[in-house]
C-alpha cells in the first residue's frame, strides 16, 4: 500500500473504530524532527581526504577500486561505510524517514574553522541587475529607469555585502571576492583560505559549494550562508534567519557561535564502454545564468556561459575491462551537488528512455520525463515540490475511500462525518503526514530518487516511482540525457555511458545554521 493510502487506512479506520485522535501538527513535527548539534571547540586536525567505500559493497558494476581520488584514502578500518555495518535497520528506513539514529556507522566529527579566522572567501551573488548589465552591455543609467525594482534588489544586495566585508575587516580579517557565476580561481587560491561565506540567497550558496571539491584538496573548508536579502529570499541554507541581523550572523561566525551541519552531497562518476580510446572526455560544462534558487519550485534552462567553477570538469581514469580487455573511461565529476541532480533530455518535450538500477534490484528500462536525484538537503527543494501531495488530492482520496467502504456501513458513515464536520483538518493533517516523509536529515548519507511523470502501459512498467538509495545508475537508451547539477552545471550523457549516484560520508559538506 502506498504511504498515503497507509495515511488515510489509519486515521481514518482509527475513527470508525471511536477511537477518534488525531495528532496535531506539533506532535507530528516533533516525530519528525531532525536533530542537530551544537558546535564546541575541539581538538584540530589535518583534512583526511576522500574515502572510498569498500568495493566488496558496491555491485560490480560500479567504479573499480583502483579508481582514486587525488588525495589519500582513509583505510577502511577507520571509517566503514559497508552497508552492513551502516544500516542497523533498513527496512524501517527504506518504507520511513531516514534519520541519524538509523545508522550504526557515521563519519567522525570533522574539526571546526581555524580559529581564529585569517583568511576568507567571499562569494557574492551576481544580482539580477549587474548580469543585464554585463549581458547587454547596458548603461547604468538607463538600466536603472528600465528596471527599478530590479536595481532596488541590487542595491540592498549590494549595502549587505558591503556591511559584510566591513565586519570581517574590523575583526582583522582578510576578504577576497569572487563574483558568483563570473569568473576563476586557480586552485592554490583555495587552499589558502580559511572558510567560504557565501553572501546572497540560498542559490548563491550553491554555486558556493560547488567550489568546495575534495579532488582539489578544499573539501575541509566550511561554507558559511549569509542572507543579504531576507525579504525576498527565504534561504533554508542560510544562517540569518527569523530577523536575525548580519551584524549578529557574522559575530557567530567569528565566536564558533552556531549549529553544525554536514551535508552529504551526492558523488557521480560516468563510465563509458564501447567507446574508442580517446573519444570520450571530460566534455564541456555549460553553467546556468542564474543558479536555482536552492528550495524553489522551478530550475532555469540552462545556457551555454562560460563556467564559473575553478574545478576541472573531471578527473579522468582509463582502465582494462575485467570481462573482455576492452578499455574504458572512468570520470569521476569534482562538482558534488549538494542539492539535487535531474536527468533529463536537454529540451522539456523529448520522452526519457533510459535504464535505471537502484542499489541491487535488477535494472529497469524506464519511460518517463526524467528522474531527480537528491540529497537531504535537497528533499526540502525540487524534488519536495515534486513529490508532494495536494491537499485537494486527499480530499479526492478520502472521498473514494468513503465510497469504497459499503460493506462497512459504521466505518462509511464515520469517514463521511469526519469529512463533513471539520473535514478540512482532516485533510490538512494527512496532507502533512505524507508530505513529511518526503524529507530526510541532511546528514543521513542516502539518496531520494523520484521518477518524474512515469509512462505506464502494456510494454512499460515502473515498479516503483520514488524511493531512498544507497546508489542510483542511470544509462540512456535511445538518445542523449543531460545531468544537471544543482541547477548550475550541465553534462551529457551519452548512449554509451552510464552515470553512478552515491553518497560518500567523506564528501560532505560543512556547514552552519
């Protein structure tokens, strides 16, 4: 039975038997709750680099275990994430919402910012304002009286960020600025900093993250979400939050003040068989002209704009085939999205035909419009918007299951009053019992996947249309897919190619709220 048919069979059946309790919102988001840990200063320590799961848990269709990062691995028997010794209980995790508890094994804490902080990057949002400039080559001017609101945003953006810099130098702290989607950094910039403060709303600190790579040796820094424009941006990723002023946001930064939080992010690697030597390597990167907003319901198109990112777009592997001595090509993409990956045709019309295997099922060729992937952090965002069920949907469904219990005339007779004495509750507490489970801890190291507008019919079938993961591949079958990351960076995917999602606890990123 689906989750939401479970929903409506207990409330509902729970009614008709007199017990009539419902759970208020309260209670239900106290279920629910994620917990979070206060950050205190401990013992400083050296950045250990990317770790790999031990190959005896991936299927051997995944990555070889000779195919390294470029910095050293954590031995196994450091840090185990075999998913024997991950999931104490992963049933209840599988048909649930995943949280910390439900794992036996998790990362070590990671050490807090050098204190105190020396050196910073500040990644700066490109308003809206300043990209029509530098796209039309506009004048000042004339783009102010053409678009007020437009320079209204840019100007508070702008004040903010400048009130930013001003605190950080006050406190004897060096600011350099990185325009958001603009330009390079070389990567021995990077490692002399500090931390990472993005300073904009929640895609800004997207684009942030993706600079943050453990190919490149940054994958330590911390990323600090300052929000310059509260009014207008929500910013779920951000510190600033509830009328909390910048001045006090910065001051937390600075005093270690604040919610630690290490969000996975989803690692990808693409193999190519079949392929000549040669043919296949890292391809282009098209970058989006604006990053999607972290949790809103819509991603941009994206556009071919030179890359933001300082990154290469992969490293690269040849290696023997085990099976026949064919060569192939391993790449292992440095961008670790932080939010979500969708895959798709690049255009919206074209149907995704495609082979999907999620962890050891057997593989299913699929139709559909596409299939988003996400992390924690990105269940609040696209995928939520979705996935999530309508309030009018329950009501429908509600309704036919009225309908369907005339053998039951009690249990009829209970649904119907509900329905129609306060029936509106009834329907918003579902509503919300379902939609709550969409969402999981942003440090649990599991993928969601979510099938987009599956087509069913005699010759296809989708077994399942959403659901958690430990490793999602994804191989088209006909034409072409794109993956796109985060709603900043586009790649394609070949017919030749499959693409591999997991989650590495290593790669996460360190955050604070």
């Amino acid at each position: 039975m689906s989750m939401l048919g479970c929903v409506v069979a207990h409330r509902l059946l729970t009614r008709a038997a007199g017990g009539i309790s419902i759970v208020s919102r309260r209670q239900l988001r106290g279920r629910m709750s994620i917990d979070k840990h206060r950050c205190s200063p401990t013992n400083m320590c050296q950045d250990r680099g990317m770790h790999h799961s031990s190959p005896t848990a991936l299927s051997p269709a995944y990555p070889p275990p000779d195919l390294k990062e470029r910095e050293a691995p954590t031995s196994a028997s450091e840090h185990n994430t075999d998913d024997s010794a991950v999931l104490s209980h992963s049933e209840d995790i599988m048909n649930g919402v995943p949280t910390k508890d439900s794992f036996a094994s998790l990362p070590p804490e990671w050490p807090p910012p050098r204190a105190p902080l020396c050196r910073v990057l500040l990644v700066d949002k490109l308003t809206r304002y300043e990209a029509y400039l530098r796209e039309h080559h506009a004048q000042c001017e004339k783009a102010r009286v053409k678009f007020p609101n437009m320079y209204k945003t840019y100007v508070i953006h702008r004040r903010s960020s400048e009130l930013i810099q001003k605190l950080l130098h006050q406190n004897g702290v060096e600011v350099t600025v990185y325009k958001s989607l603009s330009r390079s950094i070389e990567m021995s910039q990077l490692a002399e900093f500090d931390a990472v403060i993005s300073a904009g709303g929640d895609g800004t600190f997207l684009d942030a993250a993706s600079l943050i790579s453990p190919i490149s040796g940054t994958g330590h820094l911390p990323l600090f979400g300052l929000n310059t424009d509260p009014e207008r941006s929500e910013g779920r990723l951000l510190m600033n939050k509830e009328g909390e002023s910048i001045e006090s946001a910065v001051q937390r930064i600075l005093e270690g003040d604040y919610t630690r939080l290490n969000r996975q992010r989803i690692h990808i690697t693409i193999k190519s068989d079949g392929s000549p030597l040669g043919s296949t390597s890292p391809r282009s990167v098209t970058m989006a002209t604006s990053p999607s907003h972290a949790h809103a319901t819509h991603h941009p198109s994206p556009q071919t704009t030179p890359p933001s990112t300082c990154y290469p777009a992969a490293a690269v592997e040849k290696r023997a085939s085990s099976e026949d001595g064919q060569m192939m090509m391993w790449m292992m993409l440095s961008h670790r999205p932080l939010n979500d990956v969708m895959v798709a045709a690049l255009e919206a019309m074209p149907t995704v035909y495609c082979e999907v295997k999620v962890d050891d099922r057997e593989p299913e060729r699929q139709k559909h419009s596409g299939i988003i992937i996400c992390t924690g952090t990105g269940s609040t965002a696209w995928a939520y918007n979705v996935s999530k069920v309508r309030p009018s949907v329950v009501e429908h469904v509600l309704e036919a299951f009225a309908d369907s219990q005339s053998s039951n005339p009690e249990a009829q007779s209970a649904i119907r009053q509900a329905l129609s004495n306060g029936g509106r509750d009834m329907v918003d507490e579902v509503t919300e019992a379902v939609n709550s489970t969409l969402v999981f801890d942003p440090e649990v190291p599991l993928l969601r996947w979510t099938i987009r507008e599956p087509i069913e019919n005699r010759v296809f079938q989708v077994s399942k249309s959403s659901g958690h993961a430990h490793r999602v591949s994804v191989r088209p079958l006909s034409a072409p897919l794109y993956l796109f990351l985060d709603g900043l960076t586009t790649i394609p995917l070949n017919i030749d190619q499959t693409a591999y999602f997991t989650v590495d606890p290593q790669d996460a990123l360190h955050t604070a709220l």
